[in-house]
C-alpha cells in the first residue's frame, strides 16, 4: 500500500497537491478508491466557478490526517486510496461533457476501482449515477442538498445542476423504493415542485427535519430505507448553511452545520456504499477556505466509508 507523504517529513504546505498528499492513479498498480476531480460549471444556474473546486479542495485536504477517530479507521492502511487527476471536460458543450464523464468514470471503475468524486457543479452526478449503475444495476440515493434539484428543465435545457434527478429517475438508473433528499430547504418556484418531487419516488428530511429530530434519529430512518441496496451518496455542499459553506453558487439560509453533516455521514458506516460525490463548491466566494477544508473532510469521511466496506 502507498500511502500519503508523511507530513512528519515534508512540511504538509510543500510540494504539489494532490487529494490528502496521496500517490497518484499512475503511481500505484491498482487503486480501490479513487478520488477524482470533475472541473465542470457549465451547468449552473446563478454563481459559476465550480470548476475551480477540485484543486481547490486538494489544496484544502492537505491538513488531512491518516486516522479517521470519528470512524475508527486509518482507510489508507486498510485500502489503497489514490487521486485519480481531473476528468477533462468540454466546457462549451454540455451534452458532450456528460458523456466523458460516463466514458471515463466507467473505465475507472471497470478496473475495479470505487469512485469518490469532486466537482464540478450538481450536473455532473448525471453521468456518474449512470455509470455506476452500469455495474450495480438502480441503485439507492442518498441525496445531501438545500435543493431538490428534480426540475424538469431551465431555459428549455434538459442537463443542467437543478435538473440531474428527475433525468436519473427517467433513466431508470435509481432504485425508487430508496431515494432521498437530506437537507432541503428555501424558496421553491411552486408546490407543484414538491408534487412533481414526490411523484418520482423521493422522500424528503428537511433541514428543519434534521434539526428537531437531530442526528441518531435521522441517521436511522434513512438507513432503515436503504437496507442493503448498493447506495450512491451525492453530497451538494450547499446543503450546509452558508455560515459553513459561503463557497458555492446558490445559498440558502438555514442549513446543517458541518459537524452536523459529517456525523450523518459517519452514521452511514456498514451500508453498501458503491460511489459518492461532493459538488458544488465554488472558491471565489470562500473565505478562509471554510468551505473547501468542508468538502475535503466529507470526501475524507466518504473514503472511510469506503475503506470499511472494501478492506479487511
Ligand atoms: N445547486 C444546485 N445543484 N441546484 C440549484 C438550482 C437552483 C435554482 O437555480 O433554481
Ligand atoms: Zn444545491
Ligand atoms: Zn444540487
């Protein structure tokens, strides 16, 4: 196993960055997890520059520890872990953005290799569900977001961040019996997105939700739903309140704190996690890389997750 530059030896601010200082794809003969960055804004609907959050979160992970005390695992012992470089994607044509991402996360992963994901903008968990779903066949959805993003189309366009869910649910890539929001919040268009919402399949724990019910008891029902179904967790850093994520592009008052939402995914330990991604965060409105040193510990605890479940 190669694990990451010990920062007891080189100073963990010297040399280049990449995700938690680990080796890269092409240095290690096979990887179990890989963590990969998709530069990829072009679906946004208000603020852009999420194309710019994957170097920014490496650069954040650098910090990062090998022991994980909140999950009781070192997962770059236990797995080999690598930073798989960014997926190379047009951004001047959405369609075919999409279709390299399929392209190249199917071929990471038909080496046997889990994917946890960097955007990029919410577009992207597209492409991803769909090429995960190639190996497992629908599967369950944990969805971690202020929006719904099940909006059928803005502007007339079909691919877009507030659209990916509805497109995945047509696409028959989603096990409905197992999808969730976590998180949602703030002012909708109409009720009818919330009909629209429910009549796809989705189940919803608001922000408000996870607030009066706290964590333990939102942690239950959503694994209680899931089972043993292979799940794909999509994590929208927009889905903390903007005190703790001022970085992204369509903030919403009145979310989940950090230490909230990394405890709700810790609580996710032992389910058959199969792919996770973190989107949407944007550096150019971040302050003290509050919300990339976020993200790089949900990718961090997302990797744990992985490490348990693969390694022996
Ligand atoms: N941040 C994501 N993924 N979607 C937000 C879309 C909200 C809107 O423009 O109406
Ligand atoms: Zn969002
Ligand atoms: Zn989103």
């Amino acid at each position: 196993m190669i694990g990451p530059v010990d920062s007891s030896q080189v100073p963990r601010y010297a040399g280049p960055a990449t995700f938690a200082r680990l080796p890269r794809l092409d240095q290690v003969a096979h990887a179990d997890v890989a963590v990969v960055g998709v530069p990829f804004d072009t679906g946004v609907s208000y603020r852009p520059g999420a194309r710019f959050a994957p170097s920014a979160v490496r650069e954040a992970s650098r910090l990062l520890r090998p022991y994980n005390p909140g999950l009781d695992v070192s997962p770059f012992d236990r797995i080999q872990v690598a930073d798989g470089g960014d997926i190379a994607v047009n951004p001047f044509h959405i369609g075919e953005a999409i279709e390299t991402i399929e392209q190249a996360a199917s071929e990471l992963q038909a080496e046997g290799t889990r994917l946890v994901t960097i955007g990029g903008d919410h577009t992207i968990a597209l492409p991803l569900l769909r090429a995960v779903s190639r190996i497992h066949g629908p599967v369950a959805l944990l969805h971690f977001d202020a929006h719904l993003d099940t909006w059928d189309t803005y502007f007339g366009e079909p691919y877009t961040h507030g659209t990916p869910f509805r497109r995945a649910v047509e696409d028959g890539i989603l096990d409905t019996e197992a999808i969730s929001h976590v998180g949602t919040r703030g002012p909708l268009y109409g009720k009818k997105d919330l009909e629209d919402d429910r009549r796809l399949g989705f189940g919803i724990v608001t922000s408000s939700d996870v607030m009066r019910r706290g964590v333990d008891e939102t942690v239950d029902a959503l694994r209680q739903r899931i089972g043993s179904r292979p799940l794909y967790v999509s994590i929208d850093i927009d889905v903390l309140d903007p005190a703790h994520a001022p970085g992204t592009g369509t903030p919403e008052a009145g979310g989940m704190t950090s230490r909230e939402l990394l405890e709700i995914v810790r609580g996710l330990r032992g389910l058959n996690l199969v792919g996770a991604d973190v989107v949407e965060v944007a550096p150019a409105y971040d302050h003290a890389d509050i919300t990339s040193v976020a993200a790089s510990h949900l990718a961090y605890d997302l990797v744990s997750l992985l490490a348990l479940k693969e390694g022996q």
